[in-house]
C-alpha cells in the first residue's frame, strides 16, 4: 500500500512539471509574434534627416550633394522623381556606377552610401535622368539598415521632398 502511495505523488509531480512545460512553450509562442514584429519607429526614429545640399544638371545627369541632417548613420536611400511638381514622384531614379571596364551603364535604385553617412558628413551621387527627359520635383527617402530579411529599412517619416528647376 505504501508503493502506490509513492508512486501517484510521482506522477503528480511530473504531471505538474509536464503542465508548466506546456504552458511556458504557449506564453512563448504567444510572445514570439510580438518580439519577431517590431514597431517601425524602432528602425528609424524620428531624428533620421537627409537633404540635398546641391544639385547640378548637366548632359542629362543630375549631381546630387547629399547631407545627412540628423541625429543618427544613414546608409542608403531611394531617389524618386517626378516631371510635374503637383504629381506625387513615382519614378525611382538609378544611380549610375562605372562597371568593371569603367564604363557608366550600371545603374542601382537602392543606393547605398560607402562609407555610411554620419550626422553632419555629405556625398556626391550622380543620376541619369534622360529616360525622363526632364525632372521638375524630387523626393529623397533615406534608408537606414535592414530587417531580418535583408530588405532595406525605409523612413518614410523622412522624405525629402524638393523642386527641381534646372534639370530639362
């Protein structure tokens, strides 16, 4: 009598330890879905601030000086365009990168800034525009890292957006 006495407070015991198994695998699930989500503010906060310093249109390319403004690293950015300033800019201009025979023909739409640009630092990126014959309004929106998927990280709180009257 006193075995089967021993033996159901076992079983109890591990049925306990079973349930709270179970139940820590549920609450971290339930969690996961939360910490794998986070918020877009986390990626780029509000201090994110790119701006065209100068520009220069000249044999259908546009030189951009681009500054950054804010409080944190950008790396990259996405320049749209658009030939009417009431439009929304919707053409995304490629920057133009000599290949390995040094020719320009290689263009990128996602343009990366090496090095990154610190608060306060400017780089020079060249644009062709001849496929749009003219720009009269553009729209920088910088990027900052990239998510778990290796797609960059846009901050759409951070566009730039700017007439543009010298590029026909």
């Amino acid at each position: 009598m006193a075995n089967k006495k021993a033996i159901s407070a076992i079983v109890g015991e591990v049925l306990l330890i079973v349930l709270a198994l179970v139940m820590a695998g549920l609450v971290y699930t339930w969690l996961k879905a939360y910490v794998a989500k986070p918020l877009p503010e986390e990626f780029c906060p509000d201090g994110v601030a790119l701006i065209v310093a100068d520009y220069k249109c000249e044999n259908d390319f546009v030189n951009l000086t681009l500054r950054n403004q804010g409080r944190f690293i950008v790396d990259g950015m996405i320049a749209r365009i658009s030939n009417d300033s009431q439009e929304i800019a919707v053409y995304t201009l490629a920057e133009t990168v000599k290949d390995v025979f040094g020719d320009y023909n290689i263009e990128i739409t996602k343009v990366s800034f090496t090095p990154a640009l610190n608060p306060g630092q400017e780089q020079i990126k060249s644009f062709n525009y001849s496929k749009y014959n003219q720009i009269t309004f553009l729209e920088i929106e910088p990027t900052k890292g990239t998510d778990k998927y290796g797609n960059r990280i846009l901050c759409d709180n951070a566009i730039t957006k700017m007439p543009l009257s010298s590029c026909n």
